[in-house]
C-alpha cells in the first residue's frame, strides 16, 4: 500500500491560517518597534547573514491540472481549482557587497499534495521541488530596518508522484529554470538578530514527462507560476 511521505492536503488548509494570523502579529510588532526611536540599533553595512524560515505559496501550474482533470471523474473534477496552496522551508546566506546592494544564496524545498475523492476511488498527487536561487537585492536602510528589492534565477528539480486506489506511487522527475523577484523587509531585535518578512513572484519553467493515464498518454510538466510570503529570523554573523 502506497503511502505519501507528507499528508498535507488538509494540513496546509490550518498551517496557512494559523501562518497569517502569526504574520499580522509579526507585522505590527515589527512596524511598532522600527518606529520606536528609544530603541535604535545602528545597522552596519558589509554584513554577512544566514536566515531561515517557513512560507507560503499560491501556485497556477497548468499542465499539472489538466493532468487532474483527465485522471479524476465526476465531482471530483469540479473540485480541481487552478491556483492551489503549498508549503516551503526555506534557508540562505547573504553578503552585502555595499549599503546599497547585496547578493543573496536562497535554497527553499517546496511541497504540496493534493487528494480527491469519487465514490471509491481515491487520486493522490504529491509533488516537490528543489527551488535553489542566486538574488541580488538594491538596499534601502532606515531606523532600526533594511527594505530590499531584488530578483534573481535558479535551476530547480522537481518530482511528482501520484496514485490511484492507494497503489504504488508512479513518480516522475522534471527540471528548469526559474526565476524570481521578491521584496524584503527585516527589522532589528538585537544587534545580531533580525526578523525576516518577505514577498515574492515566481515563475518556473521545467522540462516534461510521459504519464500514463489509462486510456492514452499525457505530456505533462509542472510549470507555472506563484505568489507567495515567507517569515522567518536573520542572524547577522559579520
């Protein structure tokens, strides 16, 4: 009997609730303590940092659902939306080259699964991707905060497993290009921690896979594109 490594169809419903309720928290104590001018930490430049988080992303991969909606039937096909939520652990070192620009490491593993349902049958697809990414971010610095916008492109590697009637999983790997832009926003708890509050757009471009489903075989990749949010701490080593 095949089982996913993760189930987290349900799961990641809740995770992302509580996540936002935790990100406004994050939001106001972070807005209120930039502003505070009694408690002001200087930032320094040519910092080297690590960080680490969890985040949230919201996805469109198009090939992916009308894969679902072949392979799924009756009702079950009504409930395939086409931007669906994952989860990412995320972690990087960043070096800032000047006050103004830095250039960041970011190596995330994104994950989702979803599962539908139709009388007794039972469709689960679970997918993962290896999401490494070199970005470079222009600087803006104030009281006790650093604002950054950057963008930057990776090479990612993908698999996708998927099983129906709970059989063993068929897996398939893919791999691509990507790229990203994102904006960052950390604030300063102490001379050597800061929170770490981003947002991003991504776009990913994989190569594709034979599926077998059933009656035919379906070309398939797990290209798309995302929105996303990321929390999470910095700690500056230099």
């Amino acid at each position: 009997m095949y089982k996913k490594p993760y189930r987290i169809s349900v799961c990641s419903k809740y995770a992302g609730i509580f996540f936002f309720i935790f990100l406004s928290l994050f939001i106001i104590n972070s807005t209120a303590k930039a502003q505070n001018p009694d408690q002001n930490i200087k930032v320094e430049k040519n910092r080297l940092s690590v960080y680490a988080g969890m985040g949230l992303g919201y996805t469109l991969t198009p090939s992916f659902n009308d894969l679902v909606r072949n392979e799924v039937f009756g009702g079950a096909r009504d409930s395939v939306k086409s931007f669906s939520v994952g989860l990412e652990v995320f972690g990087g070192m960043e070096y800032e080259l000047s006050r103004t620009f830095s250039l960041r490491f970011d190596y995330s593993y994104f994950f989702k699964s979803k599962t539908y349902y139709n009388y007794f049958t039972t469709f689960d697809y679970f997918y993962y991707i290896h999401q490494p990414f070199i970005i470079g971010s222009y600087v803006i610095r104030g009281i006790n905060y650093r604002f950054k916008i950057g963008a930057g492109f990776g090479y990612h590697f993908a698999q996708l497993q998927k099983s129906i009637y709970g059989a063993q999983a068929n897996n398939y790997n893919s791999h691509g290009p990507a790229v990203r832009g994102e904006i960052l926003f950390s604030t300063k708890i102490s001379p050597r921690l800061d929170t770490y509050l981003s947002g991003f757009i991504s776009g990913s471009f994989f190569n594709s896979f034979h599926v077998n489903t059933g009656s035919s075989t379906q070309n398939v990749n797990l290209s798309g594109f995302g929105v996303g949010v990321r929390l999470g701490l910095l700690i500056n080593i230099l």
